[in-house]
C-alpha cells in the first residue's frame, strides 16, 4: 500500500436506531416547547412590547406607533388605576385572610375528628372550587338578590328571633347596589369557593408531618398547645407560604366574580372594579390596547413585590429566622 493510499472508512452506516436515539426524543417533546412558545412566550413578549407603543386593535398591526413610557405614566396618573388597584388590595385581604382563618381549623377537624370521613369531606369542600365559575356567580347574583334573595330573607328571619334579633338588620340589603356592600358580597362569593382549596393544602401539609414526632414530644411531655407551637406550626409554614402565595396571586388578578356579579362598571361607586376589569374595560371598552398593556405590567410589579414579602415572612428566609 502506498503512502497515499487512505486507509477503509470504519464509519458504519447510519440507522433508524441512531435517529431514535438522537433526534426522536427532541421531536417527542417538541409539541410542549411549540405550543408554549406560541401560546404562553410570544403573547408575553409581544405585551411587553404593546405597552411601549399606541395602538388600537381594530386599526391592524401596522398603525402602532411607538410612545415610550407615555402608557405607564398615563396610568399612573390615572384616579380610576388607583382605585382599581385599592379595590383590589381590599377584596384581596377581605376574601384572601378569612379564607385561611377558615382552612387551617377545618384541616384539623378533617385530619383528627373526621380521619374516617376524610374522602367525602375533602370532596364536598372541593367541589367549590371546580364548579363553574359562572355558575356559582349566577347562583350569588340570585342569593343577593335585593327583593327576593335568600340572604335578605334569612337575616330577615334571624331579626325575629329574640335575644340576638337586633345583631341583625330588619330592612333589606340591596347588596349589589350599595357601596358598602359591593365588596362584601363580592369576597363572599371567593371565601365559598376557595376555603376548600386551602383546606386541602393545609391537610396536605398536615399529613405530611411525621407522627413519630409527635410520638416523641407526647414522651417528653410536651402538651398539646407546645406541639402545635414547635412542631406542626414550624413544619407547617412551607405549606402556609404556598397557599398564601396563592391566594395573593388570584385576589390580585381577581376577575371573574366582580364581572359576573356587577359587570363592567363594578357596581355602586365602583367598588368591585378590580385592575383586571379595569385593565379590560380600557382595551375591550376604550380599544387603548398600550395602555392596557402596561397596566397588566404594573400589576405584575406589584404582585412581584407582595410575593417578595410574602416570601420573606413564610418563605425559607422566614423559617430560618423563625427557628
């Protein structure tokens, strides 16, 4: 063989199993990466950029015109923004902090007086929560209902009744029509249908905790309140930090129960217009596509910045400084 000669190629050939090996992985989960990038990226990314520019949508794509900040400073001058915003952080501690009130004593009974009941209870507080949302806003409409609603005939009938007839009021409340009702029966309406969510973390959480502990706390005499206090509370907190979190995520995007219950306007004196109908009245009502844009990015900021203290309080920078 000469100096020149190129030795035999030992390369084999290519494969079907190479390519499964290789490539099919990467085209099975392909989908996810797709549908993500078109539904759940670009709508971010392309909002993002909307907030910078004047646009409204029945116009095209073609007749934005770039403003800078200008979106961000017109809400922030914006009186109804800032009321927006208010009725919000109010609906969000009135319907958010009773919700957990409510949980944490239910969990309990489920996971110690109820063990043997638990699937059925569990179902029954659940089933709130993945009921139809309009249903369930329909049925409060009707429940609130200012001549023939069941509240108003059930406080009514308590009025009656001596001894404790005078904690309640003897004329009918026109709950959706009154300011200083809008808002409570609207959080109502969000304590009924995410008490049992919560519960259900929290008794997940309860369950989570080792029973040996206990054990070990009964033998060196510890009672039931210093268990609580150093054992189920502190193991606790990471499920606290996560339902809270929750919870100030969705009363901060509240929507769907205002809408249904008071429309648009949100009700007398506008007290259950929260940022998101606001947010959706200006693009919907207004067509200022921009400006609603940037309002769902200070809204962000905000919820970026409470979760950031929640964090704090609940999160593992709190339990350290808790132990």
């Amino acid at each position: 063989m000469s100096a020149t000669t190129k030795p035999p190629s030992t390369r084999r050939p290519w494969t079907w199993t190479d390519f499964q090996r290789k490539y099919a992985p990467y085209i099975f989960i392909s989908p996810f990466f797709i549908l993500f990038f078109i539904f759940g990226l670009f709508p971010i990314l392309f909002n993002m950029y909307l907030s910078f520019q004047s646009w409204q949508p029945g116009t095209g794509l073609g007749d934005m015109q770039f403003v800078g900040w200008r979106n961000y400073t017109d809400n922030l001058t914006d009186p109804t923004f800032w009321l927006s915003l208010k009725n919000t952080a109010i609906l969000a501690v009135m319907s958010g902090l009773p919700q957990h009130l409510l949980a944490i004593p239910l969990a309990f009974a489920v996971y110690g007086v109820l063990k043997k009941m638990q699937n059925l209870v569990t179902a029954v507080y659940f089933l709130p929560y993945i009921t139809s949302i309009v249903a369930i806003s329909v049925i409060f409409f009707t429940l609130f209902s200012w001549q023939y609603g069941v509240v108003n005939a059930a406080l009514n009938a308590l009025h009656h009744i001596p001894l404790i007839g005078g904690l309640f009021p003897a004329d009918k409340i026109n709950w959706l029509g009154e300011k200083q009702y809008v808002q409570p029966a609207v959080a109502m309406v969000v304590i009924w249908r995410y008490t049992g969510w919560n519960m259900l973390l929290y008794l997940a959480g309860l369950q989570a905790i080792p029973g040996d502990l206990y054990e070990a706390a009964a033998v060196d005499g510890a009672t039931g309140g210093q268990q609580f206090r150093y054992i189920t509370l502190p193991l606790l907190r990471p499920t606290m930090f996560l339902a809270i979190t929750l919870s100030l995520i969705g009363g901060l995007q509240l929507f769907e129960e205002p809408f249904i219950l008071t429309g648009t306007g949100g009700g007398a004196g506008q007290q259950a217009l929260t940022t998101v109908m606001y947010m959706y009245r200006t693009y919907a009502n207004y067509s200022d596509a921009g400006v609603a844009s940037a309002m769902s990015w200070l809204l962000f900021i905000v919820i970026g910045v409470l979760t950031l203290i929640n964090n704090r309080v609940f999160g593992r920078s709190g339990l350290a400084s808790g132990d």
